[in-house]
C-alpha cells in the first residue's frame, strides 16, 4: 500500500509502538473525507496481525452507521446506535492467547449518538484482552472530551497543492492530468489516490463543478429549480456540497497561485465572493451532517 510521506509521521509513530509493545488502549484517526486515515488504519490492522502465531489468535470488528430509510424511500442521517456498541462489548469478551490481539474499528466515528459514547467509555475504562480501538472520525467536535481523552489521537492533515502534483507526475501522471486530479482532491491522499485510476469520478466531480459554475450564472428562479430538483436526492447532498467546497477552494488556489485549469481564469471570481460561498457551504454542511434540516432550503440559501 503506498501511502502519502504527509502521513509518515503516524505511520513511524506507530510502528516504534508496535516494536516496543507500547500500543495504545485505542487510537482517535481524524481528517477530512478520504485524507487517508482509512488507509493508515487498514496498515495498523495489518501490522498487528501479524504479531500473533496463529491466526484465530487476531479478531478484527468493524461497526459502521446505520442508515435509516425515510418514507420516501431515501436515506436517512447515519447514525451508531447503542445497540452496535452493546453487540461489539460481548463479542470482545471472548478469551484469546496472552500473545491474541482484539481491534474494533468505527467508521465515521463522529456519527456515534449521545448513548452509544456512553456505553463506549465504559468500554474504554475497562479494557478487556488484548483490545485496540481505532476510531476514525471525518470531525473531532462531535466525538466527547471524555472518549478523546482515553484515545491517542491522530490528525492527518491533507497534502499541499505542490505535494499533491508531484506524487500524481510520479505515479505516471502527466502535468494537466496531476493538476486536475489534485485540484480535485484538495490534497486529500485517499481520494487522490483513487482518483487517478477512476477517469469516470474524475469526469463526474468535474461536471458537478461545470454544473455550479453554469448555475451561479442563472437567475434567481432557476437556481431554486435546480435546488428543488437536487433536494430529492438527499443521500447524495454531503457529497455534492463537499465537491462544491472543494470547487470554490479550487477558484482560490487558482486566483492566489495563477494555476491554469481547463476555461477557469483566476480574475472570473472575486476573493470575498469566493469566502464567502466556502463559509456558506461550510456552515449548511455542518448543520446538515447534525440535525434534519430541509433540503431544498438548504440549498436555496447556498445559492442565493
């Protein structure tokens, strides 16, 4: 697995640990989307796997959201209920060898509900066997003080614009493509990395950034037509906003840094225009990843 050097740091921190046979309790992996803590955590289970003589000696867990359906057929917010961590505490209790390891992984960790953190720190106060925790949370604020504070904690950071050009030309890609990709990207390791050998997204992420840009430039009552359209595809608006912020960090990179990228020019937006739809996007994101706000307003106040 290659994995991004802005990572090299976790990754040395940890294999010093394993050597030592210091590791932690549980560890809290936190980054944007797709930054690559999926991918540092996918090595910790590989490494700690191989620590042990046999292989019933090692159980691996993972607990994920669970997606409720709305009336009309669509999915809902995610959310880890108390049940999944109440199944994971008895499964953990099996008996393994002095030398067996346990890890329970929790994907999108920052969705755990208030019950379910409740349940989970008195796991973490009394751990059980050979028991690893590995959190890996998108946002650390919904996560409580008390969970973190049981928890070596990780930030991965996402890789510069230059960083990001030079991996991408080094993996075979050329200047325009690297570019692309990396504007993208927004120097998340993860959704560069499959960026590159998925030319479709690429071209799907891309018309979604045409799409924004041909809608800033439509009257008011076209832009609330789309929002309507779009709102009817709830599961899929956290994806959309998160391409829009990364359009609109994209036009401040091109504006600061003089980038050239496909027919966008660095004078086509000004830099408080720009600010400002990052901030207002920001700020429905936030609010719509905690409580069920309504979709088609939502979007109407981001494109207003």
């Amino acid at each position: 697995m290659k994995l991004a050097a802005t990572h090299q740091k976790q990754i040395d921190f940890l294999k010093r640990a394993i050597k030592l046979n210091r590791l932690s309790h549980a560890y809290l992996f936190y980054g944007e989307p797709e930054v690559g803590k999926e991918m540092v955590a996918e090595w910790l289970i590989d490494q700690i796997s191989q620590q042990v003589d046999n292989s019933w000696d090692f159980q691996l867990w993972r607990i994920y959201p669970e997606y409720p359906e709305t009336l009309s057929g669509k999915k809902g917010l995610g959310a880890i209920k108390v049940k999944q961590i109440e199944e994971m505490r008895h499964r953990t209790d099996l008996r393994l060898s002095p030398r067996g390891y346990q890890m329970v992984v929790i994907h999108q960790a920052q969705l755990m509900n208030m019950e379910s953190q409740d349940l989970l720190l008195k796991v973490l106060e009394e751990p059980r066997n050979q028991t690893i925790f590995v959190f890996l949370a998108d946002y650390l604020q919904p996560i409580r003080e008390t969970i973190r504070s049981r928890c070596q904690v990780f930030y991965f950071a996402p890789l510069s614009i230059k960083q990001s050009i030079n991996w991408l030309i080094n993996q075979g890609l050329n200047q325009n493509k690297a570019e692309e990709i990396a504007l993208l990207s927004q120097g998340r390791f993860g959704l560069m990395n499959r960026l590159k050998d998925n030319p479709k997204e690429v071209e799907r992420r891309l018309e979604e950034w045409r799409q924004l840009r041909e809608i800033q430039s439509q009257p008011l009552y076209q832009r609330f037509r789309f929002a309507e359209k779009a709102a009817q595809e709830r599961s899929e608006l956290l994806e959309l906003m998160n391409n829009w912020i990364s359009f609109w960090r994209a036009m401040l990179l091109i504006k600061n840094l003089g980038l050239r990228f496909d027919s966008y020019r660095s004078d086509e937006y000004n830099l408080s225009e720009i600010i400002s739809n990052i901030d207002k996007i920001e700020e429905v994101e936030s609010l719509f990843r905690r409580v069920s706000l309504n979709a088609r307003l939502s979007l109407e106040y981001i494109l207003i």
